[in-house]
C-alpha cells in the first residue's frame, strides 16, 4: 500500500483512524512491511509484502469464495479466464478494450479522488481505474479477502508501473473513513459476495455524497434451462439478479440507479447515493 492511502483509512471494527508503526518502504514509496494499530481496539493490523491486511479471523466462505483462495485459481484468473469471460457470457466480441473504457465512462475518473475496486481479484478495474485517473490528484485501491489475488494483483500493478494500494478486507467491512470515496467499482463480484445488504450498506457508507458507484454483475437468465443452471450455481454460493430487483437492492441502500446497460447476461449498472442531484 502507498501513504495516499493513510488518511482515509481506519478501523474496520471500530472506524477510528490508525497510527502507522514499524514502516519499511521501497524506493517508489510503497509500504512494504509494518503494522497499522487500532488504539480504541487495542489491535494491530499488519502490513506484508505490500499488502495492508485486516483479516485475521476464519470467515465463512462459500465453495464460490473458496476456490478464490486457491493459488492456482488468482495465477489463471486473469491469464485463463477473464478475457474471454464477457464475450462469453453476453454472446457478443467483447473485449477489455470495449469493457474497461464503458466502465470509466461510468466511473468519470477525471474527477479526481480515492476509487476502491471491491473484490477486485487481480486487480483488472484497479489497473484501468489508475490508468485513466492519470494525472488528476488521487488514489486507487483493491480490496479482496483472498490473500493470492491480492499478491497477483499487486504484481501486476507493479509489472504495469501503477501505484496502487492493495487491501485486504472483506465488501461488508472496509477499513475506510465514511465519505472519502469518489468511486467504487465492483466487476462481478456482487454475484458472491455473500451477504448483498452489507456490502451496499459499506459502499453507501463509504461514498462521497457526489460519489459513484459502478458494478458488473451478472443476471438472472431468462431461459427455463439458463434459470436451472443458475440454481445449480447458487449451491455453491453464486446468486443472480434481474435488472429490476438489482435496481430495488440499491434503493433500500440509499442509491438511485441512472444506468444500466446490459449486453447478454452482463449488466453494467451506475447508481449514485440517492442525494446526489444527479440522482433524482
Ligand atoms: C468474480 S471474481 C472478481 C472479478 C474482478 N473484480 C474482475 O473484474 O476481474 C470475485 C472476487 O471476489 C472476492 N470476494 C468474494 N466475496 C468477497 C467478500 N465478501 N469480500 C471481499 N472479497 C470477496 C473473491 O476473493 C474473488 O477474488
Ligand atoms: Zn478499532
């Protein structure tokens, strides 16, 4: 993780902010080494190899989650999978270079400030949030509760020359302080995420009041046999949502959807915090 990212973060039991402690850092300024502590909790969280880590204790975690945590499933996510994952999944050619600008066209970038890729895997959106961020002042940072996509997704940043703050967090629980975040991006993560309510609650939390919040998510089929696969997928922790029960799920947390685009099953879905007078 970078100092940029210092002042927005905090405790994520308590949310009082954290003193840093015992820093080693590299010749770019990365943090490499040290500990973050929690004076009301009176607890430490590490930081190794780069990577701020605010998960100590078992979680439950679903077949879905699981397989995350594998090293195997972070070192070919990104060089087996993921490139061919929306051409497949919407039926049409679609390539980064069609999906990664459709999402900083909805991030809006160039406003400059703190933009979070939650459940960010290795790092895709991170790497594409930087890139377009450019040189408006600001900081882009991945959370993931899986240790081995967070080691791949910081190689890959530092492979790319990026400057970018890796976290390890759960959705439901960001070390972040309450309205510091311009953006945040979740690309196909919502569908196993666990507990939906918690991680809008956090993203609603988090937010600016001119923030922005942009997903991909995968939905619901509207095929007999597409449903019946899904259901299979839903024992193993994967949930699927129309596009209208997507929107009421972000009502009930306080955002007002202005878009959705959805191309096959991929939905790429903006919504800003219902305050935003560009909600209404
Ligand atoms: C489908 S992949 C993410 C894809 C990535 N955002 C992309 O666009 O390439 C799902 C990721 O979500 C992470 N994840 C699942 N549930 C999570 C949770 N509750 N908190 C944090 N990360 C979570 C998994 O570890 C995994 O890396
Ligand atoms: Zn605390």
């Amino acid at each position: 993780m970078y100092s940029d990212l210092l002042p927005a973060l905090v405790c994520p039991a308590c949310h009082q902010p954290l003193t840093l402690a015992h820093d080693v850092r590299d010749a770019q300024g990365e943090i490499l080494a040290g500990q973050l502590a929690c004076a009301r909790c009176s607890v430490y969280y590490p930081i190794y190899e780069g990577i701020a880590d605010f998960l100590d204790t078992p979680r439950p975690l679903t077949p879905a989650q699981v397989t995350n945590e594998w090293p195997f499933t972070a070192w070919v996510y990104e060089r087996g999978w993921r490139p061919f994952a929306l051409t497949l999944l919407s039926r049409e050619p679609f390539p980064y270079r069609r999906e990664l600008p459709l999402m900083a066209d909805l991030m809006q970038t160039q406003r400059g400030g703190l933009y979070l890729d939650v459940a960010c895997s290795n790092g895709l959106y991170a790497r594409a949030l930087a890139r377009t961020l450019g040189a408006a002042p600001g900081h882009v940072v991945g959370i993931d509760h899986s240790l081995p996509m967070l080691l791949q997704a910081r190689r890959f940043a530092r492979e790319a020359g990026l400057r970018i703050s890796y976290v390890r967090a759960e959705a439901q629980g960001l070390p972040i302080a309450a309205e510091r975040v311009a953006g945040v991006a979740i690309g196909g993560s919502l569908n196993e995420i666990g507990d939906l309510d918690a991680c809008l609650e956090e993203a609603r939390r988090v937010l600016q009041p001119a923030g922005r919040f942009v997903t991909m998510t995968l939905a619901r089929a509207a095929t007999r046999p597409g449903q019946l696969f899904q259901s299979l997928m839903a024992t193993g922790g994967i949930t699927f949502w129309s596009a209208s029960v997507l929107v009421a799920q972000f009502a009930a947390h306080g955002f007002h959807t202005v878009e959705q685009r959805q191309y096959g099953l991929v939905m790429f879905h903006l919504a800003l915090p219902a305050n935003n007078a560009l909600a209404v």
